[in-house]
C-alpha cells in the first residue's frame, strides 16, 4: 500500500493540538489595512480553533501531522 500524501497547502495552514484539533490563523489581514481599525487588526491576530465539522476533513488532508 502506498503512503498517503500530505496536503501541502494545508500543512502550511494548519497546526494540530494536543488534544486532536486544529489551529489556524484569522483572515483579513494580508492587504487594505487602512481602513480597518486599530482594535480590529489587533483581534484579528489571534488564533482560532477549527470548526468541529471541519476536523474530519483535515484530519484526511493531513494524515501524518
């Protein structure tokens, strides 16, 4: 049986907890930044859990992480 491939692009996304969750980062925070708030950019660093629907998927994409 072959090994199973990692998704790349989600391996650089990302990360898996202690506990058998994921992590990732906020979006909206790449470009036009002027106009959003000093308040808003500062929570949107931040990182937040994977929805539970999701983690099944990820757990798939990234088999070895």
């Amino acid at each position: 049986m072959p090994k199973m491939k990692t998704n790349r692009g989600a391996a650089k996304r990302f990360r898996r907890t202690a506990s058998g969750g994921f992590k990732r980062a906020q979006s909206h925070r790449r470009h036009i930044l002027t106009k959003k708030s000093t308040k808003r950019k500062r929570h949107l660093r931040s990182g937040e859990m994977v929805h539970d629907a999701d983690v099944s998927m990820l757990n798939r994409m990234l088999p070895y992480v």
